[in-house]
C-alpha cells in the first residue's frame, strides 16, 4: 500500500480533518471521566439567505476568546490552560477599538500552536479593512463574546438569546463566529442556528469540521489548522487575508444549509502535527495521571471562577436595583 501511495502521490494516510469526536471521546475515557460527553446534532439546519447584497450589509463579530484579566494568572502566548479566566456571561465590546482578548481560557492546540497572534483568532482590525473598501457594508457597533459552555440548556436558553436580543439592538444582517477550542465550536454553531432562526446570516470560520457538521450548521469555512487558528495561520498576513475573503464570499455564495467549503491553505509541509491532540495512542500511563490532575485542578479553577462571576452579577443587581 506505501509503495502505491508513493506511486500515485497519495496523502498520508493521517493528512485528513482531525476526528475530534472520537479523540476527545476516547481521551476523557482514558483520563477516567466514565460516559462520554453527548455533543449537540441536529438533523434539520436553518438557512436565511442574505436579503441584501453584501456590500449594503452590516456585519457583525461573535467570538469565543476572552477579555484580558491581569488578575487572572498567565494568559499571554503558549500560556498553559488557564480555567481562571474564563467567562461566563456574553459580553460586547466597540468594534471601533482595538481590544485585548486571550484564549488561555479554552483547550487550543497548545503544542502547534501559540496564540501569540490575535488576528488568528479576532479578525476584527481585517473586518475593519474590508468595510473600508466597501467588500462589507458596515460594521455593527459591537462585537459579541459568547462564553464556552458546556451546558447545552445554558447556551440554549440563556447565551444564545443574550446574542440574539445584542445583535438585534444592533440591527445586524449577518454575523461572523469564530470558535477555538473543541466545545467553543459547538457554542458557536448552536449560536449560528439560532441566528439563522432570527433572520441573521452566519458563516463560521474554525478548525474543528467534524463537530460543527455535527451540530449542523448553514455555513463553514474550514481552515485545516491547529485549533485556535480559524482566521489563518499566525503572523501571516496573506494568510489571514485570504481566510477572511473566503468568508464573505461563503456568506454570499452557499446555496443552501450544511455548506462547507475548504480553505486550501496549508498549516505546514507536514501533516504530522494532526497526530497528537488528545491522542491517547501517543500518551504515556505517567502523561495521563499528569493530565487527569491538570484536568481536575482546571475544573477547581472554573468552579471558583463561576462563582466569583455569578456574585459579581448579584451584586451588580443590586446596584442597579
């Protein structure tokens, strides 16, 4: 079979969208977490079609990074897992400013990958440039953070109408969601749907095909990256320009629900860095006890992080109140 494939210019076998699915199903068996995590799929998928061209459409950002909180431990590039900032309410911030968002907070490739580069992950400054020569309308007033929930029922009922009712305000006709981590890309997809619902256009721009396609999403541009990377690949200019004209460009061109269409860029010559995340055939007994503590650690910190926005939020009730 190798010599055929050298004959007949096969790819590796392994050079192919990363089953996240699967390697996340069996790596959380593997740590010891017992049943596996149901991911949201639905078999019908919405589709609004832009009702205006989109040169005359007002577009906006959804993503799933988060603020930069200083007194929230290390958040700068190869920082490792941080469930200290994390976020838990959808918040929006000025499209007309430059804003400082991290995704320490989130499970990214952190081997392949940095996150040094924010335009990798929040391409608003891009966006920007494309408003300015006219490719987009206009740019809604506020982009959208929505947070990574794992709680199907909460991003349901609670994120996804918080988004809706925002962008509404904003009198939005399309929206751009950018996802990092594998749950981030259910977030967003279950937010694209309910968009769709409300009449508002969306296209995603992620890494993680087998999970947005099982959700079932109208529009997705796939870039064949290391999580984090879902608007090109770091300090590549070219290649974050070409990532985000794809992207209107599937919002104006995707002829029904369930379209997905491939960026043909390249993370490397190699296809070899798809062979570790969350891989546990390349994880040693000792990496996976490390990983189980790191992991149960992580949730302490996500717990006290919860908590401490949730009285946050009373106490911002009552001071409205």
């Amino acid at each position: 079979m190798r010599e055929r494939a050298t004959e007949f210019g096969f790819a590796a076998a392994h050079d192919a969208p990363i089953p996240y699915l699967q390697r996340i199903r069996e790596y959380y068996q593997a740590l010891g977490y017992g049943a596996p995590y149901e991911w949201a799929h639905y078999a019908e998928v919405p589709f609004q079609p832009l009702t205006k061209p989109l040169s005359c459409c007002r577009i906006t950002l959804i993503t799933t990074a988060a603020l930069y909180q200083p007194d929230k431990g290390d958040q700068g590039p190869g920082a490792p897992y941080n469930a200290a900032a994390k976020f838990y309410t959808v918040y929006s911030g000025d499209t007309t400013k430059d804003h400082d968002l991290r995704i320490a907070h989130v499970a990214i490739d952190r081997k392949h990958t940095t996150a040094e580069d924010l335009a990798t992950y929040f391409p608003l400054a891009a966006l920007r440039q494309r408003a300015a020569s006219g490719r987009v309308g206009s740019i809604a007033p506020r982009f959208h953070g929505a947070p990574t929930n794992r709680s199907h029922r909460v991003t349901l009922e609670v994120d996804c109408p918080e988004i809706i009712a925002r962008c509404r305000a904003d009198a939005v006709d399309a929206a751009i969601l950018v996802p990092n981590c594998p749950v981030c890309h259910q977030t967003l997809s279950l937010a694209a749907r309910m968009l769709e619902e409300n009449g508002i256009s969306t296209v995603i721009m992620g890494c993680a095909k087998d999970i947005v396609e099982y959700v079932g999403v109208p529009r997705f541009l796939f870039s064949d990256f290391p999580l984090g990377n879902g608007a090109g690949r770091p300090n590549d200019l070219a290649s974050q320009s070409f990532t985000l004209d794809l992207a209107p460009s599937v919002l104006e061109a995707a002829p029904a629900p369930r379209t997905t269409v491939q960026s043909p860029l390249r993370w490397s010559a190699s296809p070899d860095w798809k062979l570790d995340y969350c891989n546990t055939e390349r994880l040693t007994p000792e990496e996976i006890r490390r990983r189980r503590a790191a992991f149960d650690e992580g949730k302490k910190q996500a717990n006290h992080a919860r908590e401490d926005a949730e009285v946050n939020r009373l106490d911002a009730h009552d001071e409205i109140a």
